[in-house]
C-alpha cells in the first residue's frame, strides 16, 4: 500500500481514538498537502484563497471526523472532502473552471509532502534575495526561460541578466550557510 | 487566525469518536422525528378505527410490509450518503425493486376484477388527501432527516437529498398506514408511492441549499 496513507491512516485512526498528539501531527500534515493541493487548482487571481481553504478543510474534517469509516483509505476520505470544499467555493465565487477538477487522485498519488515542503523553501529563499534577482532567478531557473529570452522580455542585456542571477544565487548561498551555521 | 492556531485549537478540543457515531446520529435524527410524525397522525387523523379487525387481514399487512421495505432502504440510503464518496444504488435498487413489484401485483390484481371496478380501486374512498396527508407527515421526517445530514459529510447534495425525502416519504407513508383503511392493491401502488416519491423530490431540489457545509 502508499507508504503515505499508511501514515497518515495510522495518524487517523489514533486521532479518533483521542490522541492529541497524532493528531497535530496529522493535521499539520494535512494543512501542506492541502495548501499544494488548492494552489495548483485556483486560479492566479484566486490564489489568496488558499489558505482560507486549507482551514475550512481542517475544520469540516474535524466536526465530521465521525464520517471516516476506517476499513477505508484515508486519503479518499480526505480528497473528498477537499474537493468538495473546492466545488463549492467555485459555486460561491461563480467561478466557471477551465482546468478538469478529476486529475482528483493526486492530492496523494505521490507522496508530495516532501515536494510541496521544497517548494516552500525555495518560495522562502527567494524572498530573501533582492527583488530584480528575483525575479531573474524565478524565471531562469524555475520556469526554465533561457537567459536570451529573460533579456528580451525584462529589456535587460544578457550580461546583467547572469550579473543579477549570479549575484541573487550568491545571496541564497549565503542565507544556506548562515541557516547551516545556526543549526551547527 | 493563522492556519497553525486553527490546528492547536482544534487539536485542543479533540475528543475521541465512537465508530458508531454516524449510525447513533441517523437513529437519534429520524427517530424523534418519527415520534413528531406520529403523533401528528394520531392526533391529527387518527388510527384507523377498525385496527384490530385490519391486522388479521392479508392487505395490512402488504401495505405494512410496503412501506417498511422502502422505509428501512431509504434510511439505509440516508446513512450511506452521508459520507463523502457515499453511493446510495443499493438502496435505490432495492426501493425500485419493491415499487416495481407493488405494481406488478396491483396490475394482477386489475387484471383478476371485472373492469367496472377498476376505478373503484384506484380511487378509493380518500384519494383527495392520501397522497397529501403522507407528504405532510413526511415533513417533521424530512426536517430530521436533513439535520441528521447536516452534521455528516454528504458530498453530492442533490442526491443526499433526494435520500432524505425519499426516506421521509416512506417512513411517513409507513406511519400513515396505521391511519389508512384502503385495502386496494392499485390505491397504494399509485397514491402511496407518490406520497413516497413527492418528499423525494422536494428533498432533491432542497438539498443543494439546505445541506451546504
């Protein structure tokens, strides 16, 4: 079976038992599956809504826990609900989608939490570097532009386009060993 | 508030979940308002006068046996969707089933009286208020039945509340038959299972606003 749910059915299970620790766990857990989850389903102008999302999902997960049958898996029980809460904040925006709602299954189908908590941390590393390299490094590095391409559409030449991208990674670098320091 | 207050509240509050929990919410729910739906009928209507001499007969019976099958599937579908992912096509099998039979026997039953009494048996002596004293009763049923949703999961609204309705609506029929003193085969059949079918429908339109979490 999916390492994941095993987890987090583990997590459940010991959650409907009472146990509060397992439940932190498991609900903290959640909360970044879930943030992922509704970031790559809103849409660019949507996308603050996420959090209220993730939140409206914790908490129907929590008053309806009851409704967790637990000869069933776990991350069915909680993609449907998700999902629901997403259909209806569609319905309540009016907003009509686009993109199909049914890539459904992987809310789990691979074990994300370690790709979405990345994610994270390159979101929070690039806020630390300046906002010009920024953007440089975003599109160079994340979107895959090429750097001739970034020149033409930022008006930049190409030389202060590597110039801005080398100073932002140093920058990163730098964060990287001061948080391995802080650690040490 | 911040996502990780929410999780400490919610963590704070944890208490641990019977596994019957669901099924303790789905009695409580439709069982007080059964006693709402009837005391209604025995205040409202009355039982049925003759109802000693009525249990020895074959068609009570049959009326009983009706609405208690579609009575217990609907509120087997009740408890089935309300859970994400809940499907409720056994229950729905089950009651088209038992109305499909209904009809076969009450279309046998037309088949073996001379034609001059078919409309006798359909419309009875209470066809005016069958079909509408089953809806009434059904109301108090509906109202449980959609607060026993309202505290579970139901993902799809328009078919979970169809579910209400529909269980609603027989278990409302199942009580109106201690008043009702037709013995027709085709009198139920027909306006029986309209006063069934009616609640389902209401519930279905109702569903998608009332059932919203």
């Amino acid at each position: 079976m999916n390492p994941v749910e095993t987890r987090l059915k583990e997590l459940m299970l010991a959650s409907l038992d009472g146990d509060a620790r397992s439940y932190g766990i498991l609900l903290n857990d959640l909360a970044r599956h879930l943030r992922f989850y509704f970031l790559r389903r809103l849409s660019d102008a949507h996308k603050g809504d996420a959090d209220d999302l993730v939140q409206e999902t914790l908490m129907s997960l929590h008053t309806r826990r009851a409704t967790y049958e637990t000869d069933r898996p776990f991350t069915a029980w909680l993609h449907a609900i998700a999902r629901y809460k997403l259909i209806d904040h569609f319905r309540r925006n009016r907003i009509r989608v686009t993109v199909p709602l049914d890539d459904a299954e992987d809310l789990f189908a691979v074990d994300q939490s370690d790709a979405a908590a990345d994610r994270m941390d390159v979101e929070r590393l690039l806020q630390s570097v300046p906002e010009k390299s920024r953007d440089l490094i975003y599109r160079t590095k994340i979107e895959g532009q090429s750097i001739a391409e970034v020149a033409q559409s930022t008006g930049l030449s190409e030389a202060s386009v590597k110039v801005g991208i080398h100073r932002g990674i140093k920058a990163i670098a730098a964060k990287l060993k001061g948080r391995a320091d802080d650690d040490r | 508030m911040t996502t990780d207050d929410l999780i400490a509240r919610l963590t704070g509050e944890l208490k641990p979940v019977s596994r019957l929990a669901v099924f303790w919410r789905v009695v409580i729910g439709l069982g007080i308002s059964l006693v709402v739906s009837s005391a209604m009928m025995y205040f409202w209507l009355g039982m049925r006068p003759d109802m000693m001499t009525a249990t020895g007969t074959m068609m009570f019976w049959t009326k009983f046996a009706y609405t208690l099958i579609l009575a217990v599937a609907g509120t087997w579908a009740v408890k089935r969707i309300a859970y994400p992912l809940g499907s409720i096509r056994v229950s729905l099998a089950v009651m088209a089933a038992t109305i499909v039979v209904m009809i076969v026997l009450a279309m046998a039953k037309l088949a073996m009286t001379p034609p001059d009494q078919h409309m006798a048996m359909m419309t009875g002596h209470t066809i005016a208020v069958c079909t509408r004293n089953i809806v009434l009763l059904s109301l108090p049923l509906l109202v449980g039945a959609f607060w026993v949703l309202r505290g579970l999961a139901p993902t799809r609204l328009t078919v979970a509340g169809a579910a209400a309705g529909l269980a609603a609506g027989a278990i409302a029929s199942l009580v109106y038959s201690f008043h009702c003193d037709e013995s027709a085969m085709p009198f139920i059949a027909v306006w029986y299972t309209l006063g069934i079918l009616i609640p389902g429908l209401i519930g279905a339109i109702a569903g998608r606003f009332v059932l919203r979490w």
